[in-house]
C-alpha cells in the first residue's frame, strides 16, 4: 500500500501484529493477548509490594495510592491502543477486584460479594472507566492531528491503485 498525502511516502506492509504505545495490536484488531499479558504483569507487581499493600498498620488511604500508582497503573499502561469488548470490561473489572480483595483480605472462599468489598474499601469500580476515558483522549489527539495515525484510523489514503481489479 503506498501513501502519498500528509508528507509521507512510504510503502506500509502487512504485518499480523505490531507493537504501538506499549500495547501488541494484533490483526484482527482485538487486544485479548495484550490484556492477559498486562494482568499478569500487574498481579506481578502487586506481589512485589504485598508486604506494603497489604499491611493493614498502613493506612487503606495510603495503600491505596500506591496500588494506582505503582500496580494499576502497569495495568493500563498502552490501554489507549486497546480494543474494549464486554468480555474485556469483565477482565479488567476482575483485576481490579482481585487488587482490592487481597487488599482488604477478603477472600472468594469467604463469600464476600464484589460490592460489598468495594463498600469496605469506599471505593467503586474505576479501572475501566478511566482506560475507558484514556480512549477517548486519545482518539481526539488522533483525529486533530492529521498524521500517520489519522490516515490508518480514517482509511483514507490519498493516491492512485494500480491498474485491474
């Protein structure tokens, strides 16, 4: 595919996957491995600071900062880039549970529900509301800007095909 317009002139290939903003895009356009890679870096981070996340002497407040911090924020680092399908909500809202469980320490055996956890922790689900709002910020820096990134979102690219079908 060849691009002429916006100062670029350039053959693009055709790749199954490509790494952009930290995130793996794939193909077909989902982020389904993207996400199971960045939720086990974040619970690989949240075992890393366990002894501060879940020492119940620091305040909830304080462990709370760190949590978004240092281990949320591993979680949606590339997020802008995402796909977001329903399944991905329900991932991504089992990751912040399973953050603020093992805060808490409330345990699945212990029949606690999620809203509950989240009543004790004061807190209410917002890990995917803000990747969701990272999105949007994102996808308006995209559209102003009319660069590479504009003309692959758009699919509008200037010049001529080649002859035949």
């Amino acid at each position: 595919m060849r691009s002429r317009s916006h100062g670029f002139d350039s053959t693009l290939e055709q790749v199954d996957s490509f790494k952009y903003l930290g995130a793996t895009i794939d193909s077909d356009g989902r982020s389904s491995n993207e996400i199971r890679i960045r939720i086990a870096q974040t619970k690989s981070a949240f075992a890393e600071l366990a002894n501060i996340l879940t020492n119940p002497r620091i305040s909830f407040k304080t462990r709370k900062i760190v949590l978004d911090r240092h281990v949320i924020a591993v979680m949606a680092h590339g997020s802008a880039a995402w796909t977001i399908s329903k399944n991905t909500v329900s991932t991504i809202n089992a990751t912040e549970m399973w953050c603020l469980r093992r805060m808490l320490r409330v345990f699945y055996m212990d029949s606690v529900s999620n809203e509950e956890v989240l009543r004790r922790a004061g807190e209410k689900r917002s890990l995917c509301r803000n990747i969701i709002k990272k999105q949007g910020t994102f996808f308006g820096l995209v559209m102003r800007r009319q660069k590479l990134e504009h003309l692959v979102t758009t699919g509008k690219i200037n010049g001529r095909r080649s002859r035949g079908r």
